[in-house]
C-alpha cells in the first residue's frame, strides 16, 4: 500500500493514478513472471506423435526383456509354473495392448 502525504489533493490525485497505471501494466504483463518468462514453442503434432510412438516402443521393449528373464526363471526352475503362466500371461497381454495403442 502506498501511502503519500501532500497538501494539494489533484496532485496526490495524479500521483495515485500513475501508480495504480503502473501496476495495471505490470499484472497484464504477467508480473514479473511475465516479463522475463517465455511460453515453450509449442510440439508440432508430429512430433507429439512420434514422442507417443516412442514412449510406446519403449514399454514393449521393457515388456518384451521381462518375458525373456522369465524364460531364463523358468529354465533355471527359479520360479513355479503357476507363477510363470501366470507372469507369462500378464507380460504377452501388456505387450498386446501396447501394440494396439502403437497401431492407433
């Protein structure tokens, strides 16, 4: 809060508006954010589309190395084949479904 003590009212008048203009420009302009901050280019579809392509293939690569430690579990008898079918199902299904987001 501003506060100024001066006889003549017009000219606390006047002073008092050229604040009040000065922190309207300010808070349009974003503060002091606003000034120096610039917004990020924004992605080109494309480019979304293929950051999503990737981050897909990645996940199937994971899922992928997953079912292929498990086969090394299972020849090794390191894990039950309750366990193995039921690890095995779970791995093909995620691989499945991320093909299928992959494809859309």
């Amino acid at each position: 809060m501003v506060v100024i003590y001066m006889e003549d009212p017009l000219n606390q008048l006047s002073i008092l508006l050229k604040v009040f203009s000065i922190g309207i420009v300010f808070l349009l302009s974003g503060g002091i954010g606003g000034l120096i901050w610039k917004s990020p280019t924004p992605l080109s579809l494309s480019s979304l589309t293929s950051v999503r392509i990737k981050e897909i293939e990645a996940e199937i690569k994971k899922y992928e190395e997953y079912l292929e430690r498990l086969e090394q579990l299972k020849e090794r008898r390191e894990v039950s084949m309750e366990i193995y079918e039921k690890l095995k199902t779970e791995y093909e299904k995620k691989i499945e479904e991320l093909i299928n987001r992959w494809k859309k």
